[in-house]
C-alpha cells in the first residue's frame, strides 16, 4: 500500500466565484509506503479553462503568480501525468488529504472536463477528521496548527500545494500506524 498525502490550490475569490466555479491551480503531493518511507513528490500548475485570471485575492493568498498557470497545461493533462505518477509503482493506493474539499474539487474538475472519478471514489480518506478522532480533539485543528500541535515546523508556503502536501506527510508520518483505511 501506498499513500498519496496531497494538497491542492484553487481559483478563489472573496465573493462567489464567476460563472460559479472554482478550478484547481496547483497539485501537490508526497508518496509515502506502509513504512512512513517517502518515495517522491509531484507538484505541477494548472492552467485554469474557466476563469483564467486568478483574482488579486487568490495570487495574495497562495503567492501563486499569473505567468504560473499561464505557463502550465490545462487539468486533463496535469491529472493524467498525476494518476500515471501515482500509479507508476502498481500498487494498491489510497489517496489522503487535509479535509475533504480537495476530494471533491478534483471531482468536481474531473466532471467539468468529463474525465472519470473511479481513481479517487473509494480510494480517499479525510486526514483531518482521523486525526481529530486520533487525538481526543472536540474540533477539527487547521493543518498548520496540527503540524505545530506535533512539534514540527511547518516549513515552505502555506496555501501551496507542495509545502502543505510536504507538511501534512510529517504528521501522516508521525502516526503512520493509527490511520484507518
């Protein structure tokens, strides 16, 4: 078994999003095996194809540049180098992430470019919520809190991809034998 501990980035705005839909911008993501080992990484940019101006709001709060997704290619390719990254190793996987936003986004981008979602179905476990019931906590803890409630640091940018996704696996690390999947 392998674990995807991945983060994504989206098109936002303060208000409701135009033509009412927010896009992936940027995939993050570490593999780690069954031994709390990391593999690899993958970080890539998207294009948006919706909304292809990222709101002032959006590049303030992922520090994600305009000629950054201007430069990258359109979600259809960026999730199928993804799915081929995460299946390179032919094992059995199962998809992790902080909250269950990033589940639905990619499904939701996967329905709008009409590609199939049975990779990520029955494949995909909400962090945040295994790590409250792991704890004892009343309520969910953001992923930097949780990360310093760990003693780490959380290292990188935080809302990028690649350093949530590199900080979420310290913590998926520390607890390698507690998930339930």
């Amino acid at each position: 078994m392998i674990f995807i501990i991945f983060d994504l980035e989206a098109t936002c705005w303060r208000g409701r999003p135009p033509k009412g839909i927010n896009e992936i911008i940027e995939v993050g993501a570490v593999k780690v095996n069954q031994y709390g080992e990391v593999l690899g990484s993958f970080e890539r940019f998207i294009r948006p194809f919706v909304n292809p101006l990222l709101s002032g709001f959006c590049q303030k709060l992922t520090s994600i540049r305009q000629k950054d997704v201007d430069r990258a290619s359109f979600f259809p390719k960026v999730i199928e180098d993804f799915k081929d990254w995460i299946f390179e190793d032919d094992a059995d996987y199962l998809l992790c992430s902080w909250g269950s936003f990033d589940k639905q986004f990619i499904i939701n981008d996967c329905r709008l470019h009409k590609l199939d979602t049975d990779w990520i179905m029955d494949r995909y476990t909400d962090l945040k919520d295994q790590y409250t019931s792991i704890k004892g906590l009343e309520k969910h803890k953001g992923l930097k809190a949780a990360v310093k409630m760990e003693g780490f640091e959380f290292t990188g940018v935080h809302h990028r991809a690649i350093s949530d996704a590199e900080n979420l696996a310290k913590v998926f690390i520390k607890y390698v034998d507690e998930w339930r999947y």
